[in-house]
C-alpha cells in the first residue's frame, strides 16, 4: 500500500541515450544507441530522451542525432529531444520530433562554461526556440542546472532558481526539470526549493527533479520530492552519465535503484525491473565496463 504523503504513481523521465550517453568518452555506434532506446521502451519506459541537437564539436558523442532519431521516432514513448537553439530545433522539427528541452543555467559561471552566455542572455536565446515550438505544437520541457550547487560559486540561492524558473515558465515551458548537477542537495533543501517555487506561483505538477548520486543522495532527494507531490522523476538507466562542462558531477540517479525504491514503496510506474537491468547489463558489455546501478549489481549477483 501507497504512504497517505506519497504519489500513486510516477512517471520517470528515462535520460540514458542523451544525457548517459553524452558524457561517455568514446562514440558509441549509432546502432547500439537505437537499439538501446527500444530496449528501454520494452521494458514498459514512455518517455526516453533520444539524443540532442546541439553542434557535434560540442558534444561528439551524440553527433548523429540525425541518423539516430529517425530509427526511433516510431516507438510507442515519449521521445524527447535537447535543443539548445533555433538551428537545433529546425533540425529535430525537420525529423518529426513532437516534444524537445531547452538546458538553462540558474548560474552565471555554469552558464559561461556550458552556453558561452549570461543567463540572462541564455534565456533570450531560448525565447525564439520556445515560442516557435509552442507554435508548431511541441511539448517543451525546460532544464535547470545548478540548482544546489555550483563548483565554481558554492551553495545556490534558492532565489536564483525561483527566478531562473519563473522565466522559462513565462517562456512557455510545460515543465521544468530541476537539476541538480553536481549531486550536492539534501533533502531538507530540495523542500525548500520545491516550497519556494510554490510560493512563486508554479504549482508542483509543473515540476521534475534530476539528481545526481555524488554524495549519495539522489534516492533520499527524490524521496524528499516526492513526499512534497513531485510526481516526475528523471534517472538514467544502469546510472550513466554525468556532466561533460562540470567535472565534479557523478552520474545520473540509476534508474533500476529508483525503481527499486517505488516498488518498496508501492508506487506504480508501468516498467519492468528485470527487463530493465538486462538492458544496462547489455549495454554495459557494450561499453567495456560494469554498471555503477547498485540495484543492477546486486540481481546480477543474485542470479549468478
């Protein structure tokens, strides 16, 4: 039975293939990559970020977004894509993509390192991308990094998040995924947070989070978040990923340990665990190394 304080169900925003795969250091196969992602759909996943449209000398590993995405775009999900420009969604619009993301800083130093802009300048880029998305009748999603914390400038004011969040919704996002980049939330502030963008006027079915496991805790985070009604969670199948601009950001929360933990709680959310973990063991063969996903090491285990 489901805690009286806790949703019934939750939707996990699977971002293995963009944001896992982004920060591998060789380029894998676009075959894998396709293959990968129809795994993640069988194993009952309805939304899996694809790829992004960002230039390829930004980030190699995800340079045949154009090969990729038409081998997929016929999946029974959610495809979202990153677009981190009108260029990037001219291309993604061009292919038939129907949901994408935009990736803002609530940091001036992280949106130097990341976007070579101001936030302010940061947002007035977005703004063309999100009204000719909203025009042509896309879902947008809009990403908040730094969130928590900041490598170069400390402890974030939650202020600097309600602000950086209030304009991307006055943008035209439907949703925003809170991140926390280099995993350094705790959960008392992670309500904090979610209490101080209420109180801003966005309500909390409006709202994602995406942590990072570098302190270990992502999973008491999201916890936390979910005890405050957030019912949108993005993890990152066998724990992939990272931050290829911030250097202190561990992987993603895996998303088998997420799973883990709402099936103990006895909430639903339509994906096959076992299936799931053969598919990071999958690719983890693939990638020469072992999951990070405690959840995937100790079934493996359990059925070796």
């Amino acid at each position: 039975m489901t805690a009286p304080t806790l949703p019934a169900r939750v939707r996990i925003h699977e971002v293995g293939p963009r944001d896992g795969l982004q920060n591998e250091s060789t380029v894998i196969p676009v075959e894998v990559k396709a293959e990968f992602i129809r795994r993640l759909v069988d194993a009952g996943l309805d939304t899996v970020e694809a790829t992004s449209f960002v230039h390829p000398k930004w980030v190699p590993q995800l340079a045949d977004a154009e090969e990729l995405f038409p081998q997929v775009r016929e999946l029974p999900a959610r495809l979202p894509v990153l677009v981190p420009n009108e260029r990037g969604l001219a291309r993604a619009l061009d292919l038939g993509a129907r949901r994408v993301a935009v990736f803002a800083s609530v940091t001036e130093s992280f949106a130097r390192a990341n976007l070579n802009r101001t936030v302010a300048e940061s947002l007035a880029m977005f703004a063309p991308v999100v009204a000719r998305a909203n025009a042509e009748g896309l879902a947008v999603r809009g990403y908040l990094s730094m969130c928590f914390g900041d490598p170069w400038e400390g402890e974030v004011p939650v202020s600097q998040v309600v602000e950086v969040a209030v304009r991307l919704r006055e943008l035209g996002c439907g949703e925003l995924s809170l991140g926390d980049t280099i995993g350094v939330a705790t959960p008392g502030r992670v309500a904090e947070v979610l209490t101080a963008l209420n109180a801003a006027g966005l309500p909390t079915d409006g709202l994602a989070v995406h942590f990072h496991d570098t302190y270990g805790q992502a999973l008491a985070n999201t916890l936390a978040a979910l005890q405050h009604g957030v019912t949108t969670v993005d993890a990152s199948a066998g724990g992939l990923g990272g931050c290829p601009f911030a250097r202190s950001a561990t992987g993603n929360l895996a998303t088998e340990d997420l799973l883990w933990m709402l099936r103990g709680l006895g909430i639903e959310t339509g994906v096959d665990l076992d299936r799931l973990v053969a598919t990071s063991r999958w690719l983890a063969d693939r990638l020469g190394r072992p999951s990070p996903s405690r959840t995937v090491t100790a079934l493996s285990h359990k059925e070796s």
